[in-house]
C-alpha cells in the first residue's frame, strides 16, 4: 500500500491580484497544489504565468488576495507580519538566483549569518556535513568576490540548509552560473532532497534543470496547467512547448 506524502506546504484556492479595476492583473487565479515534504518539486511555465507569484506566497514572502497558504500545520494566509518573520527565519531556507551574499562577510559567515541572527546554534554534525557535501570546507574564509559562481551558490545552499528548514525555495538557482556549474547546483539540491531528507520548491524556466526535480509543477495565466512525475529534459520541453502553443493548436 502506497502512503500520500506529507504536504510540507500547501495552495488553496490561492487567487493573487496585482492593481485594480481595468488595470488589474490575476497573477494567480485560483491555484490549489500540495508541496510533499521531502521531495524536490520544479515550479515551470511560460513568463508572467504566475511562478514567482505563487513561490512568494508559499514562502510567507507576500500575502494573497484571498486562499489559504498552510507550511506544514501553519496557516500563513491568517498569520501576522510578525509571524510571517518569524516563519520565514525560521523555517524557510531560500537561494536566489543572485546569491545574495553579503560580500564583506567570508563565506563562513554568510552561512552562519541566519542562525546568528535567529539566535541559534547551529547544529555542529548537521553543519560539518552540510559543508563536506557541498565542497566547501577549503573555502570557509573567501569572501564571495574570491569565489566563483558555482561556490558563491554552494555558500547560498548551506546557508539556507544550516538551520534544517522545512522547506528551500530556490529562485533560478542556475540562472547566473555556466552550464557546469549550473548543473552542479542542480545535484546538489537534489542530493539534499535524496540524501539529507530536506524539502526543495525550484522556479525554473529550464527545462534541463527542472529535470532534476522529482515532480514539475506547470502553470499557465495564473493557474495549474498540469505536472509530471519523474520528468526528463524531453518531456518538459514537450509540456512547455503544448503550454505556450496557440490556443487554437491546443484545442
Ligand atoms: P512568472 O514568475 O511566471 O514570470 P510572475 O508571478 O512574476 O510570473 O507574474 C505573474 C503576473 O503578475 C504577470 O502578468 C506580472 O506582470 C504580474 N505581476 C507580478 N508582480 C507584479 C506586481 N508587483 N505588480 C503588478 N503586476 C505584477
């Protein structure tokens, strides 16, 4: 007998509305999806179909114009500001595709930056891991401009994954690095999902990385357009291409 997987977060009938009368726009139109915990889930379509929008409002980073956003029992859509801090400090991890690294701190800093902040210590074993897997234990005190791309994001993802959050949402994390250090990335998130247990949301417009998620999220003009299990390059090209087809060659 199979088992549902444990939603780590979830949509309810989320609607998303940017301005007002003529000049209003429906980011999100009514989306209802459940993000299962320990699994690596790519969020995909076509530009301005709702992608941001949507990680947004799971990560209690912007609020909803009506729905429900739950991150595990937590029902952001009704918490306050407050909360919300709390919430995303605490249990949020985010890479961006950006870095967002402070650059007069070392890279060990830029790691331990969140917990300090937060107050907590870190856990020491979790930590030494969390460093050896992601290759950085010869580059502790860089500072990022000493640091490629592809380690400035390895910092970001030990950042986000220090204080063992329930969930990573990663904002195009490939979208400034080569093609090889992109992928590098890619593994790396995908092994925290396989072998640390933690659960990554990805916005991508790849079709390359959102391979390596275990499951794509499709939208299109705010709403669900679908997903795939166990997607490969071919078949999300394949989606992505049926997506932004006419309306006319999709009938
Ligand atoms: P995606 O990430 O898929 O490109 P977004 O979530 O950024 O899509 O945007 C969805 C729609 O909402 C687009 O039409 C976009 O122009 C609009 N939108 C997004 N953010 C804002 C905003 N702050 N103000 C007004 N419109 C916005």
């Amino acid at each position: 007998m199979t088992h549902a997987r444990r939603a780590a977060a979830q949509a309810l009938d989320l609607v998303k509305v940017y301005g007002r009368g003529d000049a209003a726009v429906h980011a999100l139109d009514g989306v209802s999806l459940a993000i299962p915990a320990g699994r690596f889930t790519a969020i995909m379509g076509p530009s301005g179909s709702g992608k941001s929008t949507l990680m947004h409002l799971l990560a209690g980073l912007d609020t909803a114009t009506s729905g429900t956003v739950l991150l595990g029992d937590t029902d952001l859509s009704t918490s306050s500001d407050a909360e919300l801090t709390a919430v995303r400090r605490d249990r949020i991890g985010f890479v961006f595709q950006s870095f967002n690294l402070l650059p007069q701190l070392t890279a060990e800093q830029n790691i331990e930056l969140p917990s300090r902040l937060a107050g907590r210590a870190p856990d020491a074993q979790w930590r030494a891991n969390l460093i050896g897997m992601l290759g950085l234990g010869d580059r502790l005190g860089h500072r990022p401009a000493e640091l490629s791309g592809g380690q400035q994001q390895r910092v970001a993802l030990a950042r986000a994954l220090l204080g063992r959050p329930d969930v990573v949402f990663a904002d195009e994390p490939t979208g400034n690095l080569d093609t090889a250090s992109g992928q590098e990335v890619l593994g790396l998130l995908h092994r925290s999902v396989r072998d640390l247990g933690q659960t990554v949301v990805m916005v991508t417009h790849d079709a390359v990385a959102a391979s390596w998620a275990h499951e794509v999220v499709l939208l299109r003009d705010g709403r669900l357009a679908g997903g795939i299990v166990d997607p490969r390059p071919d078949t999300v090209l394949a989606a992505m291409a049926s997506l932004t087809a006419p309306a006319a060659a999709r009938a």
